[in-house]
C-alpha cells in the first residue's frame, strides 16, 4: 500500500511541475548589418550623369544592348535597380504614359501607390516616384525627364518574394540611396 500511494503522489509531483501549455517563439527576421553611406559618380558613355553608393555595382542590362540600359546591383542587399535610358522624338506623353502603365500594373498586390513630384529646374530634371505600398513585386520606380530631349526609368526590385514587412528596413535605407541618385542627377 505505501509503495501504490508513493507512486502516485511520486507521479502526481513530477506532471504537475512542468508547464502544459507550449508556447513557440515567435517567427524573427536576421539583423541586417547595413553598409556606411558614401557615394561616387558613375562613368557611363550616356547623356546623364548621377552618384551611386560605394556599395552597390552598376552592372549591363543582359537584355539590351543599348549602354544606357543598366542595372545597379546591391548585392549585399539582395535587390536591383533597373535603369532604362529612352530619348524622346516628339513622345513625351507616350513614354510618361507608359511609365505610369507599369507602376499601376503593380496596383493588384498593392495597396496603396503614392506620388511624389520631383523637380530640380536649375539643373532641368523633372520626373515622378511612385512608392508602392504592400508586396507588390516592384516597391519603387521613378522616372526623370528634361521634357524635351531625354527620358530615364528606373525601378527597384528585391530578389526574393515580395514580403512587405520583411524587406520594409533595407527599403528604407535603398529609397535615401535613390534619393540620392535623383538629388544628384543631371543631363551631360
């Protein structure tokens, strides 16, 4: 009888000591280590001249044989910015449509697209960003024109699936690099 009742409370003592309810870790993201900001001026035979980050390759775009279609590669951040150089001939409207075509084309994963205006008339650069909201596949695209003779596109994209909240960081620390790039942009 006392061994019955020693295991019982034995076995009583051992259940009741742990807790019963598991409770996983939450899911966490790896730290990314940032470079340090510092830029220099790219040397392309093209009608425009800008700074990029010391940290990130200007690299030909494999699908164009035109020089001043482009690829700005930040390897370490996993992204691109896609560059294309069109002139106008008398297309301006058509080439700005076109711009907005593909950012809206975005508007399906999106859920919301802002606009911002940029304008630098001492140096004639005038263009337009558009910041898309959610895990669109592309998160920002711009474009810059003189109005006249030149038109340039970019457009950033991560190399990986779009998850909003998992590339929000290093989006943010890539929109001040192009915002540099269109600061510091001017028609040769």
């Amino acid at each position: 009888m006392k061994n019955i009742l020693f295991t019982i409370i034995s076995s009583t003592l051992l259940f009741s000591c742990g807790n019963d309810t598991f409770t996983p870790k939450p899911k966490g993201y790896f730290r990314i280590d940032f470079p340090k900001k510092k830029y220099v001026s790219i040397e392309k035979d093209c009608p425009f001249n800008f700074e990029i980050p010391t940290y990130s390759q200007v690299k030909p775009d494999r699908n164009s044989s035109n020089p001043c279609w482009f690829d700005i590669n930040f390897t370490t951040l996993n992204a691109n910015i896609y560059f294309s150089y069109i002139p106008i001939n008398n297309d301006l409207n058509k080439k700005l449509e076109d711009s907005r075509t593909l950012a809206f084309k975005h508007t399906v994963k999106a859920f919301d697209i802002e606009q911002q205006t940029i304008r630098f008339p001492n140096k004639n650069v005038y263009g337009l960003v558009y910041s898309i909201q959610g895990n669109a596949a592309s998160a920002y695209q711009f474009h810059l024109t003189d109005s006249i003779n030149h038109f340039i596109r970019g457009s950033l994209y991560f190399n990986n699936v779009p998850n909003h909240d998992s590339i929000q960081p290093v989006l943010d620390f890539i929109k001040t690099d192009i915002e540099h790039i269109y600061e510091t942009f001017e028609w040769k």
